[in-house]
C-alpha cells in the first residue's frame, strides 16, 4: 500500500507534526508492506531541521522522523524550504528536497493521502 502523509504546520506549537509522525511511527510498525512517503511544506519543513535540542521530558521532532527515514522516504518542499532560508546542509540526512510537481505525482499514485 502506497501512503503519502502531508504535513504543514511546524514542528512545535502545534501538534499536528508531532501526531502525524506518531502515526506513520505506528503504519510502519503494522503495515510491513507499506510505502511511506511524508512530504513536509511550508512551516513543516522545519521538522526536518537537523540538531534539534528539546528539554527532557519534550518529544523531539527530529528524533520522530528517523524512523520515516530508515523506512520510507522524507521530501522537503523546496520552494518552501527556501521561503524559511533552510538549505539542504541543515536538515536530517536521508531527507531530500522536492519540489510541488514531485507531489503532485506521489498524490495522483498513492493509495491513501493524510494531510496533518
């Protein structure tokens, strides 16, 4: 099954991001044969941000995503990548910028589409 999870708000503040990944954590843990892409846009590239310090006992953001890494693909939108003056030597090895036509395409082949 082919899931493409869409994120838009930024990695703290709000917990979209932060509920977001917790369920692709879990759709990696349960579908064995699902193809996970998250694809971050306009404040949710900022998730991406490599060196992320949170206080302990505060989710990290940063850390959530590593398994969406290892075990599906992470897309950056670039255009808003470059709107937050975020280059790509700034975010999570494994991470690659994209761009809307990118998107576009993984909407159009997914299975199921969430938008966080």
């Amino acid at each position: 099954m082919r899931l493409l999870l869409i994120f838009n708000d930024q990695p703290y503040g709000s917990e979209r991001s932060y509920n977001g990944l917790r369920l692709a954590g879990n759709l990696l843990k349960t579908e064995n044969d699902a193809e996970l892409t998250v694809f971050l846009m306009g404040d949710a590239v900022a998730c991406a941000k490599n060196g992320q310090k949170t206080p302990d006992g505060y989710y990290n953001i940063e850390r959530m995503l590593k398994p969406a890494v290892r075990k599906g693909r992470v897309l950056l939108c670039g255009s808003c990548m470059d709107a937050r003056g975020i280059r790509v030597e700034d975010i999570l090895e494994g991470c690659t910028r994209s761009t809307l036509d990118e998107l576009t395409m993984l909407t159009l082949e997914a299975d199921k589409v969430i938008v966080f």
